[in-house]
C-alpha cells in the first residue's frame, strides 16, 4: 500500500469513528425512552425515503460496493440507474425544493415527502429487506427515525410515526442529536480526504443521492476538474 492509500485509510478509519458514535448515541437516546423508539436493523420504511448524501458519504458507500461480488454489485447498479432516472422526474430532482424562503421550502418540501411517500421506492442497496452495505451507510441514514430537529423549525423536533406516538414532538423536548457538531466534523474529514485525493481545498461541497453515488466510480474521475467547475 503506497503513502496516498495509507492517508486515505487513515482518514477513512477516521469517519469510522464518527460513524460509530453515531451509533452509540443513537443507543443512548434508546436506552433513554424505553419502548418509544422502534428502529432497528430489519425495519425499511427509511429505507424508502430520499435522502441526500455528500461526497464523503458516497465515496465510502463506493468503498463499500467494491467490496460486494461482482453479482451483488451488478443488480446493486441496476437498480440505481433505474432509481436515479425515476428521481430526475420527480421534484426531488428539482433543485428549487431547497431554495427560497422558509414558507417556500416548507411548501415544496411537503410535496417532495408527499410525492416520495406514495411512491414508496426501495433505495438500490435494500435487497430482502436489508441494507447491502449496512456498515457503510451514511450517517443520515442511522439517524433516520429518531427524534430530530425539524428541517424547517429547528426548535421543535420531528421522529418517525413509528415512535414517540404519544408525545407531540412540536412542543414536547426529548434528548436528539448534535447533527450540527456532526455534519461540522464530517465536512471538515471531506475537505481533507478531497486534499488528498485532488490536491487542493475547495469552497464548494457537493452532494448526491445514494442511486448516485453507487454509479460513480470514484476512482476514475478527476475531482480537481470536477470541483473546480463547480467553483466556477
């Protein structure tokens, strides 16, 4: 293994680390409401939920997928271009749902989960109701389901219906997440290994979906000149 390959896997084991904290607090806020959290491994309803990903959270999804057989790895990829054309039809695949004001958002917002709810698409890596590279998944991905500040009104938090149905999560606090601190450190961990593998820093971050980041081969792309247009 040359120098460049043991940095990233440094780096690598350092996203590692946080992934397992993650974890652990998730056991934590678990073991704090008995009975009020459902979400376990075998349970899929996130599973069928679009989530955004950033190119950290991909790379090591694609670290994950080479590490499939060629079989599994292939129907994995199949499934993703079929996902990602059925979500460039959808609003999903619309860029203005994040943009605008508060009101606005909310609005779009609302139709994006709407629109995605009915459709009820299984993510790529979901195959006999399990995660393909469920120790590779993302770190939205092990929130999912848990209570969490609201996208839009970050003072009131939101769970999936499967829990807490006895408590208003609107107005009732329970222990969360610090998702701030998360995605802070999980940026700055993204910002490195793209040093390492482009050469530079970047302004710009980038994110995808995970149909996406299963059909790209992170290996074979220049991210310098990718990056740098999107700079430009």
């Amino acid at each position: 293994m040359d120098d460049l390959s043991n940095r990233v896997y440094r780096l690598l084991s350092r996203y590692q680390e946080l992934l397992s904290g993650v974890d652990l607090r998730a056991e934590e806020v678990r073991a704090a409401y008995p009975g009020q959290i459902q979400c376990r491994r075998g349970c899929t309803d996130c599973c069928h939920q679009p989530f955004d990903i950033s190119w950290l959270e991909g790379f090591y999804l694609w670290v994950g997928l080479n590490d499939l057989d060629e079989e599994t790895r292939q129907r994995v990829q199949v499934r993703a271009a079929a996902y990602a054309e059925w979500a460039r039809r959808t609003n999903w695949g619309n860029p203005e749902v994040i943009e605008g004001t508060p009101e606005e958002r909310a609005t779009r917002m609302q139709v994006r989960i709407t629109e995605m709810s009915a459709a009820h698409m299984p993510c790529p890596l979901l195959e006999d109701e399990a995660c393909l590279l469920y120790d590779y998944r993302p770190a939205v991905c092990r929130l999912a389901g848990h209570p969490l500040p609201d996208p839009v009104d970050d003072s009131a938090l939101y769970a999936c219906f499967k829990n807490f149905v006895d408590q208003d999560l609107t107005k009732d606090r329970v222990e969360s997440f610090d998702v701030d601190r998360l995605y802070a450190v999980e940026a700055n961990l993204e910002r490195e290994l793209l040093k390492l593998v482009a050469g530079k820093e970047f302004s710009v971050r980038y994110t995808t979906q995970i149909a996406g980041a299963l059909l790209t081969d992170y290996d074979q792309i220049d991210w310098a000149a990718f990056f740098e247009a999107l700079e430009a």
